[in-house]
C-alpha cells in the first residue's frame, strides 16, 4: 500500500507538472513580467490576421499594425452591434505616471462589428504601423507599448472610462504580445468605415508600409528611466482627454482627395477634446494633413 501510495504521489506530481507546461505555452500573454497595471483595463485585446488567426509577433514597420483587433469583454453599454463602433488605440507606458495621463495615438478607423460580445477594429492598408507611432514616443518603460480599443456611437460621447488592453513589447524591429490573446477572430465580422466610405482607389497602396523616413528608435526596448512624453508628433496627451483623431473618422464621408495616387491625398483630421475626467459633451477642432501613399 505505501508503495502504491508513493506512486500516486509521484503520478500526480507529474500531472501537475504536465498541466503547468501546457499552461505556459498555451498563449502569448506574460503578464507577470509587466512593471504596470492599470486599473481601467476591464478585458483584454487579441489580435487576428487577414485569415483569421491569432497574431502573436510582428514587424513594427508593417502596416495596420494588425487586420483585426477582437475584445475579450463585451461592448459597453449603449455601444452595442449594430450601433458601437471600435478604434483601436496606442499608448506609452511611462513611469510614475497615471494610464490616463499616457500619450496615445489612433491606429485604426471606427469600425461596425456584428457580435456585441466580441467588439472588433478592423484595419485597412491606409492605418499607421507601429513604428510610427514609437518613433515620436519611444517605450523607455521595458519597450512596452499599450493598446486599448475604445468605443463610439451615434449622438454618444466616445467611451474611453474603460476598455479593453493588450500590452506589447518592442525590441528592434519587431514586438511581441505580453498580455492580451486568444481572440475569438472567427466570432463575427467587422468594416472599417474606411472601407465603407473611401473611393477603392484610396487602398492603391503597397502593403507593408510606414511613413517614409520613420525608422525605430534607438533602445525601444531598453529599461530605465522614463523622460516623458514627446511634444513631436500628431499624439496627445490624454491628460486632458485629447486624443488625435484617426482622418478616415472625420473625411472619409467626403472623398475628396482620393485618386490614390502615389503623392498622396489630403486627410481632415478631427481632434477631439473632451472635458477633464472623459465626459462627453467637448468641442471638435479640424486639421489638414496631407498623407502620402
């Protein structure tokens, strides 16, 4: 009996053993090994590509970063299929300071989604790659980068109190996933409004790309002290609830510009500005860049 007893042990030791290998390697996420946390992250952010299939690692000169962003957590209240619109959002970890005083950028155009358990954003040719957004604000904070995915609605404030997050981490020329995964890439459907909207002519673009002459910054992934934020570039702070507006959102109505030539087109860029604390209600300023292709 002792030595049947002793070999259940050992079996069972074994077992567990088993089971915390097949943990480990049953996803991208390593949370643990994140400095921050945040606490208006309710759910978190996988990543698909254009087949369908988890994305996990990439090149942060490809642009869209990813084809598809998929929530963990259903949409917020008042933002459901088929009303709710997603963005997916970048933003830079800096320490000693709150998540929601982060610099952020826009990745993707608002898109429809069908399955309101399971929001998505979907990318189009015409949305930044990563490198485009670290150059002007590098991740000093251990090469972490945060995204979020916020949501809008007809005739309803932008809902950016929560969202969902996924945390990546840039070395080189590449990033890997730290926390988020798993998505449900086959749970529904989404449309950018840029493919909604925009001439056919306006996706004549070479894919990968980024914005000529952006290269990563020197020590992306590197730890130690944070300098805070860039005043560089076309982010905002979110410390007063700014946040740059992706063009497609605010012009992709109007067509104009969009012969898809190589020299590129001209973009309306909204910058809206919602008053302290994410409240709705705030006024919305207008620029005009030019894009090239």
């Amino acid at each position: 009996m002792a030595s049947n007893s002793r070999w259940m042990k050992c079996a069972s030791a074994a077992a567990a053993a088993a089971l915390a290998v097949v943990a480990l390697g049953a996803g991208p996420a390593r949370a643990d090994s994140i400095p921050f946390s945040d606490p208006n992250a309710t759910g978190t952010i996988g990543f698909c590509d254009k087949s369908g299939h988890e994305v996990t690692s990439g090149n942060i000169g490809a642009a869209p970063f990813a084809w598809t962003a998929v929530s963990s957590d259903r949409a917020p209240a008042g933002y459901a299929a088929p009303k709710g619109r997603a963005s997916l959002f970048v933003y830079q970890p800096i320490r000693y300071v709150d998540p929601g005083d982060w610099s952020g950028k826009q990745l993707t155009a608002a898109s429809t989604f069908t399955n309101t358990a399971h929001p998505m954003a979907q990318a189009t040719v015409l949305d930044p790659a990563l490198v485009d957004f670290v150059s002007v604000f590098p991740p000093h904070w251990n090469g972490l980068v945060q995204l979020r995915m916020f949501f809008s609605a007809p005739d309803s404030p932008q809902h950016t109190d929560t969202y969902p997050a996924a945390v990546v981490r840039v070395k080189g020329d590449n990033w890997t996933l730290m926390s988020g995964g798993h998505p449900a890439c086959g749970a529904g459907r989404s449309v950018s409004v840029e493919t909604i909207s925009l001439p056919k002519s306006a996706f004549n673009v070479k894919t990968p790309r980024a914005t000529p002459g952006v290269t990563a910054p020197s020590g992306a992934s590197a730890a130690g002290s944070n300098k805070g934020a860039s005043a560089a570039g076309s982010a905002t702070s979110g410390a007063d609830g700014a946040a740059t507006v992706h063009p497609s959102n605010a012009a992709a109505a109007t067509k104009s510009g969009g012969s898809g030539s190589s020299a590129g087109w001209w973009w309306l860029v909204a910058v809206v500005v919602v008053g302290a604390g994410g409240g709705g209600g705030g006024a919305v300023t207008w620029r005009v860049r030019r894009g090239s292709a």
